[in-house]
C-alpha cells in the first residue's frame, strides 16, 4: 500500500493545478481519473526520472555560460588580475564537493532510511479519512504556514509560489557600494536577515498541530 505521507501530499500538491483556468481538466488529466490511481503513479514516477536530467542539462547550461562570461564579482575587484581559471580550480573542488554529498546521500538511504521518513509513511492509507496529524517535511513547512494562513485556495497558492519566486530576486539587490556582497552592503545583508528571518517563523508556525 501506499504511504499515508506521500498518498496526502500528491493530493494537496496536485490539487494546487485546479486554482488557474482548466485546471480542473489538467488534473484529471494528469492523475488519470476523478482520484490518485495507479496511472497517476506511474506518471509521477516519470515525472521524477526525467527531473535530474533536465536539471544536470540546466547545470551544464549554467557552466557554460560561467566558462563563456566568467561568474559575478560581487568584490568589485579587478578581474583581469585576479581572475582565477574555472578548470581545474572550480572544477575539481566542486567534483569533490558532489562527491561527499553523495557518499552521505547514499550512506544515509540504506544505512538509516527510517530517520528520513515520517512514521506516518508506514501505515496504509485510508482514502476517506485523512489522518488527524500530518504536516510535510520540515523543509516545506514555510510553504504549509502560507498555505494554512491564508483562507482562499487561489490565494494561498499564489502566495506560495510568489514567495518561492521571491528568492530570484536576490541577485538583482544592488545597494549604491561598489562593493556587492552581503559581508560589506547592509541593503543585501538586510534583505537577507528578513527573508530568513521570515523562512524560520514560518517554518515553525507550520510545525504546529
């Protein structure tokens, strides 16, 4: 049977599609009937193989614009005299870097997989009844407080995403300093201190029964 957590999530996230015009349809669609069914799950299933791909080729992407125009300076400091080569300076140290996420990644996936996954994952689900406690993963309580805080569904759903948006907006934050980074501009460092300020009230509002 399925997991009581990930069952509950498909619905509340899926869901979220019905709140833009013929979304309604886009979901019937997509979960293949009225409800979740086993279709449903298989297309999720693709839906997750094909994501680290379109990642990996979004990530090459970003390399080779980083190769093509060289990164951000946020120092301000003379880059024809301290620029420093991507390869293999940048190369290597993120090679490693990737290396030991994935070697904690897979130490922990089966070596200590119950301390990742909720209690509730273990019990079969009941389509008629939603369980009285069940909250997402931590990283996504931010985006249960919003959702819960707020009583319109279209408006909920907005918010969340709009806040999500919200964090493409750092790099554009330029203060009149020369010098952008957020050790030496107090309008970064600022926005900065708000946002995450704002990420952990959230975060614990959305921990709560």
């Amino acid at each position: 049977p399925w997991g009581v957590m990930s069952y509950w999530g498909l619905t509340v996230i899926t869901n979220m599609m019905t709140v833009i015009p013929g979304g309604a349809r886009a979901l019937d669609w997509f979960q293949g009937g009225y409800v979740i069914t086993s279709m449903t799950l298989k297309r999720v299933f693709v839906l997750h193989f094909l994501l680290p791909f379109v990642i990996l080729g979004l990530s090459l992407t970003h390399v080779l614009f980083l190769h093509m125009n060289g990164s951000s300076n946020p120092l301000g400091l003379d880059e024809t005299n301290f620029s420093v080569p991507f390869h293999p300076y940048y190369s290597i140290k993120d090679l490693a870097g990737f290396v030991l996420l994935l070697i904690g990644f897979v130490g922990v996936t089966f070596t200590f997989a119950s301390l990742t996954v909720d209690p509730l994952q273990w019990q079969p689900i009941n389509k008629m009844k939603t369980p009285t406690v069940i909250k997402p993963e931590w990283y996504f309580l931010y985006a249960y407080a919003i959702l819960r805080s707020i009583p319109h569904k279209a408006g909920g759903v907005f918010t969340m995403f709009a806040a999500i948006a919200g964090v493409a907006v750092f790099p554009m934050i330029s203060g009149p300093e020369k010098f952008q980074s957020m050790k030496v501009c107090p309008l970064v460092r600022l926005v900065f201190i708000i946002w995450a300020a704002n990420f952990m009230f959230l975060t614990v509002i959305g921990a709560q029964s």
